[in-house]
C-alpha cells in the first residue's frame, strides 16, 4: 500500500467534512459520568499491600543475619598485640558504649 496517496485520501477527506460548532446532546453530563465511574484509588490500602510485600525480604534478611552470627561464631575471635586472643563482639561493644561511658563518668 501506497502510504503517500492513503495520506492525500485522509487529508482530502477531511477537508471535505469541516467539523461542527455544535456540541453533543448531554456530552458534559456523559464526560462527568464516566469521571464518577472511575474508582478513586485508596491510598491507605496502596501503603499497607506496599508494606506487606516488604515485609517478605525484610524477614528472609532477619533470618540470614541470624544464620550467619550462628555460623560464623568461630571467626569472630581476633588476636591482639600481647597474644591473647580476644572476642571482636567484646571490642566492639566496648568501642560503641566508650563515649556513653565518658558521659556517665562525667555525671556521677
């Protein structure tokens, strides 16, 4: 098919039915019907099924950490400077809690 002469039949067409002032009867109201029947999108139950399809992957990665600390309680001992041989969840605890520590020092 000519693409070329079915655009020049459209064209001539449609300049041969010039388009009406007239508008529709009842063509508002019809326009305002079909705005009514369109359902008005709840936006509580949009965020509750979005939180219920986190909440899958949230607790398959609860559920990996925990099997890891479980796991990997072996390696968690690192040896210092003297020798011994010192639990890394012992420093770490005690670097977190070294400034809460200052704190309540300096309170009492």
């Amino acid at each position: 098919m000519n693409l070329n002469s079915l655009r020049d039949k459209l064209l001539a067409a449609a300049r041969a039915n010039p388009p009406s002032d007239q508008v529709p009867y009842a063509f508002e109201k019809r326009i305002l019907a079909r705005r009514r029947e369109q359902p008005v999108p709840d936006l509580g139950a949009l965020w509750t099924r979005m939180l219920w399809r986190a909440a899958a992957p949230c607790v398959a990665i609860t559920l990996t950490i925990v099997a890891w600390s479980f796991v990997g309680g072996s390696a968690t001992t690192v040896p210092t400077e003297t020798g011994e041989v010192v639990e890394f969840s012992h420093d770490f605890e005690q670097t977190m809690l070294a400034v809460v520590d200052e704190q309540a020092e300096e309170f009492w």
